[in-house]
C-alpha cells in the first residue's frame, strides 16, 4: 500500500493491495486504485444518505470508482488499508 508522500500518491492516486483477490464486475481484482479527493468529493460526500460510516463508504466506492456494494465485501483489514491510503491524501 503506498502512503503520505508516496510517488503515487503525488501523482493523484494510491493503489491498495488487497489481501486477497475479489470480484468486482466478473473480473478478480488484486488491488484497488484510489484516486486524490477533491472539495467536490467532500461536498457530495456531505449529501450522502445515512450515518458517518455510511458517507465514507460512499467516499471510498466514489474514489476506486466502485459499488458500496464491493466496498461492503472487503474484509475489515483491507478497508483499513483503503482508510489510510484516503488520509495520506489528507495528512
């Protein structure tokens, strides 16, 4: 997982190892691609329906340009990895 300062977090995404594949459109997908929030993001992620947890699953799905849905099915570790490959953006 690259972090804060990381080569690809300066070029606007972060690709997060997942720790083991998963199906995401019929395809098995090893890794996940985040790219940089903007103010936009934060915006929309304002007027997301539901409580916090809710809004920053929407946040994430919108940033790997994935479903909720997918984000619901990783594993609890591998959503850490996407929380902090978000707040190395933010850091």
């Amino acid at each position: 997982m690259a972090g804060k300062n990381s080569p690809a977090a300066d070029a606007g995404f972060v690709d997060v190892e997942l720790t083991r594949p998963m199906e995401i459109d019929g395809a098995q997908v090893k890794k996940l691609r985040m790219r940089e929030p903007t103010v936009g993001d934060q915006l929309a992620s304002e007027e997301f329906k539901g409580g916090e947890a809710a809004k920053e699953i929407a946040m994430l799905a919108n940033l790997c340009e994935v479903s909720p849905d997918d984000i619901k099915r990783l594993t609890l570790k591998d959503y850490k990895r996407l929380q902090g490959a978000f707040l190395g953006f933010i850091a």
